[in-house]
C-alpha cells in the first residue's frame, strides 16, 4: 500500500499521516511543547498520565487497526495477532478512561498529540511499522512502565498500578508478535530487511526533528527491562546493546 | 439430507470470506470514528470477527479445502458489503452493522444448522454454534454502547428497514462453484 498524498500533513518539516478522527471534547495538538506535563505528586499530575495512557491506547489501536486495513496481503497468522491486538489496546483504553474517571477526570481534560500515530501510519511498509510502533515504542514502554507502577505504589494508588501491570503484560506479547514476525519475515530477505532497516532510519531521524527543542523536557533515561525484552523476544546481543546506549 | 462435502466447504469458505471482510471494514473503520466509546467497540469486535474468520478457516481444511480458504460470495452480498465499508456517519455504521449485517448473518448461519446433518457436520455445527453466542453478546454490548452514546443512536429507522429488506433479499449469498474448475482464492 501508500499513502495518498492527502493522508500526510507535514509538522515541523516531518510528513505524518493525518490524526485519526478525535470528538470535539479533545484538545489535540501539534507540537509536544503544547502537552500539559505536570511533573510532581499531585492529583493533576496524576489524571494527566492516565489521560497520556488512554490516548495512547488509542494511538496503538487506531495504528494496529490502520494495518490490519491497509496490508490484506499479510500472512493470515499476522493478521490474526494483529486483530488481537485491537482487542487488548481496546481493552486497555477502556481501563484507563474507567481509571480516568474514578480519579476524577475526564476525557478531554488535557491536551492529547496523536504523533505515534503519524510517524508509524506514515510508513508504507508493514513490517517497518510493526519495526516502530511494536518493537520500538511499545517495547521502550516494557522499560518505562516499571518506574511509572513503582510511582503509582508509593502514592498508594495500587488500583491503577494494578491495572497498569496488567497492561504491561499484554503489552509484552505485542512486542513479541513484531519481533517474530520481523524475525520469520526478513529471514533471508534481504529486500524485507532493508525495509526495516529504512523504516528505522527513517523514524529516528523524524522523532529528532519533531522534538528538537524540547529535549530537556522528554529526554529521560530509564533502565532496560531486561526480563521482559527477553520474554518479548529481543536477543541478549540486542539486550546489551540496548544496555551499552543507555550507560 | 443436507449438503454434501464440497457444498458444505463452500458454505464454510464463504463464511469465511464475510467474516474476514467484516473484520477489515471494522479495521477501517476504528480511526475514522470520533466517538471513543463506538471507537472501542469496533476495535473489541475485529477480534471477534478474526476469530470467527479463523475457526472458519481452519474447518475449510478440513473438508478438503486449502486451510484458511475464503470464497466470495453472491457479489449482491459483496456490494452490499461495499456499501456498507463507504459509510462514514457514525450512526448509520452501527445500525448497519449491528442491526443489519450482524442479525443477517445470524439468520445465514441457524439456516445453514438447519440443512446440515448435525452429527455429520458436528465440527462446524459447534463453530456456529459459539458464533451464534458472540453474535448474541456483541448485539447486548450495542444496546450498552447506545443507552451510553447518543452518537450510536439509529437517527433514520426508514433507512434502516430499507437497508435491512435489502441485506434479508440476497438469498443465497453462497455460490456452489463447479469443483473440478474450482477457482477459489486464498485470503
């Protein structure tokens, strides 16, 4: 497949596929600079990561789904995990809004920025979509994620941690069903494997543009979740290399 | 009695085929929904859909055809089908689905249980079966979507009769195909 022209817009000189259709209650925007971050203990704070984590939830259906839509040709067994998916990241969105609520929020409350979604959706390859949005964002979430339930727990907040574990589970087997199928289908591939490997290019260099200024505020190095990568399928020479970049 | 191999192959194929297409329309449809709720919802339901579409898949290997073999059916159905992926009004995508595709399809498969030897068939007999029981759970999860979401609500009953008396006009949607000449499709 590709991309019409009319699905792109361009930000910050980065081509990103077109938000997906948001109510009106949603602030969405651009730019990163325009996200409401609260960055301490308070009850603000706390709504505001359980909105980032439902729109996010959004963004992974909305882009697995996306997939499932605009590659038929895929292998059935791809597809399958794929539809799969769409359950777990509905399922999801659903427990972070019911979370949202219970604390007292709403959807809408803060600004949401659907940029996952127009950086992998921009992408017209299969697997360099499941290359981004698997085994690059939702596993770099394997790493975040333990600091953001070990946050929750010393608030005292076990419902949502527990959730978010929950969650995290999941989340593993989505990072898994890329790293199989990226593994089953570059094997002696070489045009397969350099769509990845162009894919990859393509995205670091996008996310450093569409986030050149705002570095002091989102770079934030967390540990490498070596248990699950291992679970989701990464090597220990990737595991390492992971280790190496982040020391 | 009943159908025979071959023809129960292509009901089971066919089914496939509108299960899977069924599934992507939904897929299609999960980013161009504003509506969260409806949004989830349909993402909720391509699971269903794919699980359907493969336990159709895997029986089609059993009655002597590819595993995961589709064959497509009726092109009224097809078209029918089409139209229904075109629509954009998030209203009319939930009356057509829910309470038009859906029940239709419903009444396709208890008419194929009627035909069929039940123990001969038993194998796709008890697939039906559990579909006929997700049919019944997604139908009850849309009443909750729309006591919760205006947007869900059907505005335009008449078109939805009239889309209804077409979808129930189609009939069969199945195309026995002259199996020496067969030209069915993986999918």
């Amino acid at each position: 497949m590709s991309s019409a022209s009319s699905d792109i817009r361009v930000v910050r000189g980065v081509p990103l596929r077109c938000d997906p259709a948001r109510e009106p209650c949603f602030t969405v925007v651009d730019d990163q600079t325009e996200m409401i971050r609260i960055n301490d203990d308070s009850e603000a704070s706390q709504r505001e990561k359980l909105s980032v984590e439902l729109n996010s939830e959004l963004q992974s259906l909305e882009i697995a789904a996306q997939s499932l839509s605009e590659f038929p040709e895929a292998p059935w067994e791809l597809r399958l995990g794929l539809a799969r998916q769409c359950w777990d990241e509905a399922r999801h969105a659903r427990l972070a809004s019911r979370r949202l609520i219970e604390r007292g929020g709403w959807k809408g409350e803060f600004p949401v920025i659907n940029q996952e979604w127009g950086v992998v959706c921009a992408v017209d390859s299969l697997l360099g979509r499941l290359a981004i949005q698997n085994r690059t964002f939702e596993a770099g979430s394997l790493d975040s994620s333990l600091e953001l339930l070990a946050w929750w727990r010393r608030l005292g907040d076990d419902d949502t941690a527990d959730v978010l574990e929950g969650i995290h589970a999941d989340e593993v087997f989505h990072v898994r069903l890329a790293n199989d199928w990226i593994e089953r289908m570059t094997l002696d591939n070489p045009r397969a494997q350099l769509e990845v490997a162009a894919a990859m290019i393509a995205v670091k260099r996008r996310l450093a543009m569409l986030r050149s200024g705002t570095e002091s505020r989102l770079k934030v190095t967390v540990p490498v979740n070596t248990t699950d990568r291992r679970a989701a399928g990464f090597t220990d020479d990737e595991i390492a290399e992971l280790t190496r970049r982040n020391d | 009695m009943g159908l025979n191999v071959e023809e129960r192959a292509d009901s089971v194929a066919t089914f496939r085929w509108v299960e899977v297409r069924l599934m992507e329309i939904l897929a299609a449809w999960v980013p161009t929904t504003p509506e969260m709720e409806v949004k989830l919802a349909f993402g909720t339901n391509i699971w269903d859909a794919a699980q359907h579409a493969d336990a159709f898949g895997k029986r089609a290997a059993e009655l002597r055809l590819p595993l995961q073999h589709s064959l497509e059916p009726a092109p009224e159905y097809i078209g029918l089908l089409d139209e229904l992926a075109a629509m954009s009004d998030t209203d009319q995508r939930v009356a057509a689905f829910y309470d038009v595709l859906l029940p239709g399809l419903r009444k396709r498969f208890v008419a194929y249980l009627d035909t069929v030897d039940t123990l001969l068939d038993a194998p796709t007999v008890r697939i039906i079966e559990r579909i006929l029981g997700d049919v019944d759970r997604i139908l009850g999860e849309c009443e909750e979507l729309r006591a919760q979401i205006p947007a869900a609500r059907p505005r335009d009953s008449e078109w939805v009769r009239a889309f209804r008396a077409r979808d129930a006009g189609i009939d069969p949607i199945i195309v026995y195909r002259p199996h020496q000449s067969s030209a069915a499709s993986p999918m």
